[in-house]
C-alpha cells in the first residue's frame, strides 16, 4: 500500500496526471516486480480524463489496470476503507480536535493498516 496523499483542492485530470506520473510509475515497480501488479481506480472524471487515459495506455507494460464497468459503485471497496479509517480515528484518545490532527490521525491509521486488512 502507497501512502495517502492529501488533496488541498479539487482534483483535476492533470492533477491526477501527475499524481500517476509521480507515485504510481515508482511505486508499482517496487511492489510488483514481476510486472503483474493491478492498479485499480474508478470512473471518476479526473480518472477518466484524457490525459489521465493516455498515460495509463502508455504505461500499461508496467501494471495492470483494473477496468470497471461503467456506473458501478457497489465494486468500489473506497468506501470500505474510507469507513474502516474512520472507524479507527474514533477510537483515538485524545479524538483529533484540529484538521491537523485529524490528518496525522488518518495517516497514522492508514500506516497502521496491513494489506490484507483492506
């Protein structure tokens, strides 16, 4: 698993770009050696964006890449992980009183997560 990134604004195609361009490229490599590695994102609209699509073709001996259907939430694990997340920020004590702290509280939980867990 990579680490979050935080997102000050709303995400666009090219923001996305360069998120795939900056963590993703690296990050599969180490992973998944063997080259089979699956990357898997949903349909969202920067997701889906041109630039994004192009990348991702232009890359695809490096990693898999998952592709869903059209309008299917319910293959969508984020809201699990996004609840699981959640879940253990709560039981934080002290509970997170900043949006600072509420950051390092979901970073630290997230880093305290196993694969196999998500």
């Amino acid at each position: 698993m990579g680490s979050p990134i935080r997102l000050e604004t709303t995400l666009t195609g090219d923001m996305y770009l360069s998120i795939l361009s900056d963590h993703l490229h690296s990050f599969m490599p180490i992973v998944h050696s063997d080259g089979l590695g699956q990357f898997q994102q949903d349909n969202a609209t920067p997701h889906a964006s041109r630039v994004a699509t192009k990348w991702l073709q232009e890359h695809s001996s490096d990693f898999r890449l998952f592709h869903w259907l059209p309008k299917s939430p319910e293959m969508n694990i984020i809201e699990d992980i996004r609840d699981a997340l959640l879940h253990a920020v709560e039981k934080r004590s002290p509970p997170p009183r900043t949006p600072m702290d509420l950051l390092t509280a979901l970073q630290d939980s997230w880093c305290e997560k196993t694969p196999g867990c998500l």
